[in-house]
C-alpha cells in the first residue's frame, strides 16, 4: 500500500501500529507531529541530510571534519568494492536506508558470494516505500559506504547518543547501549538524569547507572549547530575515548509509529514540536 498517495497512507500507517486516528489538520502528540512532517515538511536539503555519505559535506561545513568517521571509499555497487583495499575490519553502510550495515571483523570470514546478494537486495531498495513513507529518503541514491570500524574499549557494543532537538535546542537525549547482546535504551534530561518514560518494554531498557560522558556538553552544542532551522531532527553521536563522532541525522525516529508510555508524554513531546505555517501549495519546500 505504499503507493498511496501519502494523505491516505500515513493516517492508516499510523492507526495500524498506534491504534489512534491521526488528523493530519489538527496533530497534537509527537509522533503525530512526525507524520505530519513526513506529508507536508519537504525541504530538497532533507534528502542530503539523511544520506550516510552526502551528509558528510554538511557536517564538515558546519562543526568540522573532526567529527567525521573515516571513510574508505562510496560504491555504487558490489563490483564497485576493492575488498583486498579495505582493513581487516570496517564497516559498511547502506546510505539510503536504515538497518543495512555490514560490521566485519576479520575479513577473511566473508562469505563473498552471500554479500554480493545481500548488497544487491539493500541496493534495489527505497526506504520510502520501504516502511512509512519516510520522505527524506525518498530521492536518495542507493549506495554503499566503507568506514572505520569504531570500537569502545569499555563495552562489546558502541554507545549511542541521540539528541532531540526543536527548532535547534537540544531538550533532551536517547542512550542506546550493548546493540550487538541485549539492546537496551534510555531518555535522558541535559544532566544526564534518567527520563521517566519510554517506547520499550522494561526489559528492553536501561536500569544500570549510566557514567555521565564527560563531552556531553559539547555533544549538545554540536547537535544544535546541526539542526538550526529544522522543526526536529534527532542528531546522533558516538563518543570513544573522550572522541565525539557523527553518526546521522534522523527527521522520523522509529518512522513515527512507537507511541511512550506513560502516555502523557506523548503530548508534551508533541508540544516541544513547533510546526510551520504551510504554503498555498500545502507543503513546505524551503527552511
């Protein structure tokens, strides 16, 4: 059904997982408002932003090459890969979809034979049409991308921060920890203190006394740079060794479809989401 136009599609998208209706004239709790920037909230700069490769020339401009992963190369294919040019361990990343990432650790394990056609299945796919309709992603170019391997020497898995941010202030923030064992998550406020709400199950989130990083601070002015101007978009990092990294910017966390609970703070997320005035063609094409 992704073919629908997207005023009939998004509303049934979202009553299907959410069980609510969604009134795109009049929405009110954050992951309403998220569908509503999917149907209406076009800027072409959008497409750049969500791109794992294009993106990097933004982050560039704006905080620095610093922040940046090293990249080994962009491909436009399997065939496009020198494998025996690549480390022994990297990373590669579809950059138009998301979930599609290869994390080698000894590249003498590949099976060459079943990434050729696993590379091939994320190539032929549009995240658009994938899930929700996510719009960002619906021109951008299906390609892969080589970077380093980037590992915590305090944990089995990277720890992930993601920054919320509206009308570029940061207001609070998402950790994810062990991604690679027990995937776990937590909210938490500007001091590092534990958000009393969620979108997963107990068992799925974080109860262990996280250390506070000691770069927060410059995590969250960093995010706001990046996200001046746009209603919201979630910036995330990685942070190894007192290193910050970039890791993407994200415009419809969980594709708008994982209500919180308690239930209340499904609004007043929704209310730190100012959305903007539409033209006269209803949509939204410049920032």
């Amino acid at each position: 059904m992704t073919f629908l136009p997207q005023k009939l599609y998004i509303p049934f998208l979202y009553e299907y997982y959410t069980g609510k209706k969604l009134d795109l004239k009049k929405p009110v709790e954050f992951n309403q408002k998220i569908q509503w920037l999917k149907t209406f909230y076009h800027p072409n700069i959008l497409t750049k932003l969500v791109d794992k490769y294009e993106v990097r020339e933004y982050v560039k401009e704006k905080i620095g090459e610093e922040y940046l992963n090293k990249l080994y190369g962009v491909y436009d294919s399997f065939s496009d890969i020198n494998f025996a040019e690549l480390p022994n361990e990297f990373v590669i990343k579809a950059v138009h979809a998301s979930s599609y990432n290869l994390i080698c650790k000894d590249k003498s394990k590949l099976n060459f034979s079943k990434l050729k056609k696993q590379f091939k299945k994320w190539l032929s796919t549009n995240q658009y049409y994938r899930t929700g309709q996510e719009w960002a992603y619906k021109n951008v170019k299906p390609r892969l991308i080589a970077e380093k391997l980037i590992q915590d020497e305090e944990r089995d898995s990277l720890t992930d921060y993601k920054f919320y941010c509206f009308n570029g202030k940061v207001a609070l923030l998402e950790v994810h920890i062990d991604r690679a064992e027990k995937h776990k998550r937590g909210f938490y406020d500007l001091e590092f203190k534990k958000l009393p709400f969620s979108y997963v199950a107990k068992e799925k989130s974080i109860q262990e006394n996280l250390k506070k990083p000691e770069n927060l601070d410059k995590m969250i002015k960093l995010s706001e740079i990046l996200s001046a101007n746009f209603p919201f978009v979630r910036v995330d990092f990685y942070s190894v060794k007192d290193k910050i990294i970039f890791g993407e910017m994200t415009f419809y966390p969980s594709d708008g479809r994982k209500d919180f609970y308690p239930d209340k703070y499904n609004k007043e997320l929704g209310d730190m989401i100012k959305l903007p005035e539409l033209n006269d063609r209803k949509e939204i094409t410049n920032i």
